[in-house]
C-alpha cells in the first residue's frame, strides 16, 4: 500500500501488513513491513513510510548496482565488495 492515492497500491513488492512507531528518541518513526521484516525511518511519518517502500521495493529486486566509483565515494574497497545471498546474511535473520 503506498503512501498516498496514486495507484500504487497494486504493486505487489509494496509493503501491506506495516507497523508505524515513534523511535524510543522521540524525533524518528520508524516502519517495518512485518511480511518481509524490511524496516525503515523518516523525520514523519510519511517520511519513513516512504522510505519503507524504497527498501521494499529493493528488498525485491528493483534498483541499480552500485557503480565502483560509488563505492570508492564510499570508502569501499571495489575488489572487495561482493554480493552473498540473503539467507547467509546476517543482516536479514
């Protein structure tokens, strides 16, 4: 379900079983789409629901690689950048 009336909410990598909560600072919100278990933050909560879509979004498939030269600007090491899969991250547990 996007953020807003623009049709999107038929695409089915956008997020529908969501939680929204305040982050324990006060200042950020916090969203997480419990099927995937992505979860992002924003300033509003229209920011991090946003923002959550985005993730979701990545989180199936869509979006670019990132270029050597962003990730240079980064401070990543090219050569020693490489791609695993998720089941063997640690991250997406």
């Amino acid at each position: 379900m996007g953020t807003d009336a623009d049709g999107a909410g038929d695409d089915p990598t956008r997020p529908v079983n969501i939680t929204l909560s305040l982050g324990d600072d006060g200042e950020v919100w916090v969203a997480r789409d419990q099927d995937t278990g992505v979860a992002s933050q924003g300033s509003s909560r229209k920011a991090a629901l946003e923002n959550l879509d985005e993730a979701v979004a990545g989180y199936h498939g869509a979006g670019t690689s990132p270029t050597d030269d962003d990730l240079a600007q980064l401070g990543i090491d090219p050569d020693q950048n490489t791609s695993g899969s998720l089941s063997d991250s640690d991250v997406f547990e």
